[in-house]
C-alpha cells in the first residue's frame, strides 16, 4: 500500500502543540499536505545550515593558514589572538629565559 496512516496528538497546554494547531486549522490546504510541507522544509533548512557551517568552517581554516603562512604584520597578529596553552617543559623554559633576562637587566 502506497498510502501510509501517521497519527500526530497535539497538547493543547503546550505552547508550540497549541501553535502548530492554529497553524493547521488556518491552513489553506489539508492537514496531510501542511504536516508534509512543514516537515520537508524543516529537513531540508536543517541540510542546508549544514551545508552552510561547513563551508562557513572551511572558509575560516583557509584564511588561518594562508595569513599563519603570508604574516604580512610580523607578529603582531598573534598579539592579538588568543594564546594557546603551554606545556610545563615551555611554561619552565619560559621562567628560565626570564630569569636570565632580569639578571642581565641587574648587572646595569
């Protein structure tokens, strides 16, 4: 059979069922073709932000490597993006060159 039966119950104390069912008794066309449209135009804007993010996504990656390889500001654009997380062995290299630093700056 070619024609499938789906049954929808709708809570009328809720506020998006109460909705959706104003929604169908407004219809222009019959409750089957409403339900249907809804649920085709749901799926396929939900397939299309999809499509969106990842592109959008792709986008982004692509600048990031092309400026982390052109560098035209010679670092100052890392000045301004968020630092990445150290590990101890760079947090105490870090330490060491500081320390090193602050004795030179003492012998003065």
């Amino acid at each position: 059979m070619s024609v499938k039966n789906v049954k929808v119950r709708l809570n009328l104390s809720k506020e998006n069922d109460r909705k959706a069912y104003e929604y169908l008794q407004n219809a222009e066309v019959s409750y089957s073709k409403a339900v249907i449209s809804a649920i085709c135009g749901y799926v396929e804007l939900s397939k299309t932000k999809a499509d969106e993010e990842a592109f959008l996504e792709r986008v982004i990656s692509t600048i990031r490597e092309e400026t982390a390889k052109v560098n035209p500001l010679g670092g100052l654009l890392q000045l301004v993006q968020q630092p990445v997380a150290q590990t101890p062995a760079e947090k105490e290299s870090k330490a060491e060159s500081e320390e090193a630093m602050l004795d030179f700056l003492d012998s003065f």
